[in-house]
C-alpha cells in the first residue's frame, strides 16, 4: 500500500512523507521516558553558533526539528535523484526511503551536528553526480573538498568521506593531478583561515589543543547491544534484495549512472569504516549511509513486481524501527 502510493510522483506525497516521518517517531512522541539527548557537540562547533541550544533539551521540540530536517533533507535528496536521472520514472522512493532510513535508530530521531551533515553529504553527492557532464572540474572539485572540511567542523570524523571525492575523479576523469591538489586545496582552506583567525587573536595554542581530542586507538567491540541485532535482520533483507537488483540492472543502466552507484557504494563503505575505527562509537554517524542505502533501496522497490512480498518486506522495516524505539 505505502510503496505503491510513493511510486506515484503526486503532489500529496508531501504530506504523506511528513506523516510517515512523524508516524515513525510516534513511540518516542507519547513516551518521553524513552527520549535520549543526543547532541554531538565538536570542539569546533562553539566557534560557528552563537546562540543556545537549551530548547533541545525539550524531547518534542527537539524530535519535531529534527523531524523538519530530515523532511527537508529528504526532499533536496528526490530532487538530486530526479536531476540526475537515476531512474526511468520519478517517483516518491527515494524521499520515502531516506526518511525511513533516518529513522532507522532512536539515536537518530533526535538533533545532532552529525544530522545537519547529511546536507553537507548531499551537495557532495550533487557535486559527485554533476562531474560526468563537467568539462572543467576545477571548480567543482575544490568546492567538494571546501563542503567535506564545512562539515567537519561541525562533526570531526565527516573529513574521513574526503577519499569519496579523489574516488569519484577515478571514476569519471581521467587522472589529472591539478584535480586531486585542487580537491586538497578545498579541504584545508577553512582550517587556514581559522587557524588565522587564532594566529591573529593570540589564540593559536588554543587552536592546537581542539585537535587534541581526536586522537584514538581502535576499539574492539562494537557499540550495539546483542539484541539489535535480531531487529537488523529486515533491513539486512531489504539490502540483500536492493543490492541483488542493482547488480542486475547495472549493465543496463547508462554509464552515468552506473559510476555514480560505484561511487555510493564507496562511499558507503568510507562511511561503515569510520564508524568502525572511531574509539566513541556513536551509532548516529551511521545516518551518513541513508542517501546511498536508499538509492539502493529504491532500485528493488521502484522495479519488483512481486506487491504483496514488496509491502510485505517493507512493513518489516517499519516494524523493526518501532522495536528499536520500544525495546
């Protein structure tokens, strides 16, 4: 039912997107004891925000305006899609998707500089994406590297999606080095300027100690609790069948599209690594794989044929977001 109603490129699937995010934080909404403050702060955040965040602490106001984010992220996302044509039809999928892999985690469901990312991530993408049609991609490119250190200095491990920019010119360009020390250059140009900005106000020592924090060794175990796993199966379901659906279809895409999904996967697994080598495991960070994941997804439900199994399959996904809420 929901996903044959998202197939449709309607005007009312805005309204039905909001529903179904807002559905998707019901549990949280009536039942506040189940809220968690969530908010990542960086060192390097103080220096961009200069206002208060008290209102946060209030779990509705903090659940509705993340709740807002991700609607608006989740329809900038449709339209990168629809631009780029991933797919022979517009559809509402890929907004649906990413929205519910937005709420996948409770951790997710409240505000965090690692959530505002996702807009950082997703002029990347559109960056990523505009590259195969580019003819001078100077530009485009230092504009990456300066979008990945923006976002770094609200969350500090966002600067380990960098590689995706070096990557996706391996992929669509033939191999230019004033590119790649071009890419570089967009990437510490904040950091100079900043670092200027102490220099000047004789507070460099101060800017050499917000590093100081970001030094780590492996961790060894993984900060999820044994029985989430069990919940993770429906998703590991719907990746199975997603990814079986874009090995089928990727000769029969055009060549755009097939190196734009090469360059999702790497980046998902950039973004799987990162959390994997970080010593404060935040499962949060994990909300940087929902555009890739849900251009994924959105391959096996824009194209099965199958409707009951499809809803079927889906209903899981939204059943195993609740348990994570509840349990």
């Amino acid at each position: 039912m929901i996903i044959n109603t998202f197939r449709k490129a309607q005007a009312y699937n805005y309204v039905l997107l909001g529903a179904v995010i807002l559905l998707l934080r019901l549990a949280v909404l009536l039942n506040p004891d189940l809220y968690k403050g969530n908010v990542v702060y960086q060192p390097f955040v103080k220096l961009l925000v200069f206002f208060q965040f008290d209102f946060l602490s209030n779990p509705v106001y903090n659940i509705l305006i993340t709740s807002l984010v991700v609607f608006v992220q989740a329809v900038i996302f449709g339209r990168i899609i629809t631009r780029h044509n991933f797919f022979n039809k517009t559809s509402f999928l890929p907004e649906l998707m990413f929205a519910v892999l937005c709420s996948m985690f409770t951790p997710f469901l409240t505000f965090s500089p690692i959530v505002f990312c996702n807009f950082f991530l997703l002029w990347i993408l559109d960056r990523i994406f505009s590259l195969y049609r580019t003819q001078y991609t100077l530009k485009s490119v230092f504009d990456m590297g300066f979008i990945v250190a923006l976002g770094s200095l609200l969350y500090f491990p966002f600067l380990f999606i960098f590689p995706i920019v070096w990557y996706s010119l391996i992929v669509f360009k033939a191999f230019s080095w004033r590119e790649w020390l071009t890419g570089l250059i967009g990437l510490i140009v904040p950091y100079i300027i900043l670092g200027t900005w102490y220099f000047w106000n004789d507070d460099f020592n101060d800017f050499y100690h917000l590093w100081l924090p970001f030094k780590f060794v492996l961790p060894q175990t993984l900060m999820i609790e044994h029985d989430d796993y069990w919940a993770l199966i429906p998703l590991g379901i719907v990746l199975l069948l997603s990814l079986n659906q874009v090995r089928v279809l990727f000769f029969k895409n055009v060549v755009h599209v097939r190196k734009s999904l090469q360059c999702l996967g790497f980046l998902v697994l950039l973004i799987v690594t990162t959390y994997l080598l970080m010593p404060d495991q935040r499962i949060t960070q994990l909300i940087l794989a929902a555009a890739p994941l849900a251009t994924f997804m959105t391959f096996y439900f824009i194209s099965a044929k199958v409707r009951w199994f499809y809803e079927f399959v889906f209903t899981l996904l939204i059943v195993s977001i609740f348990y994570f809420q509840l349990f």
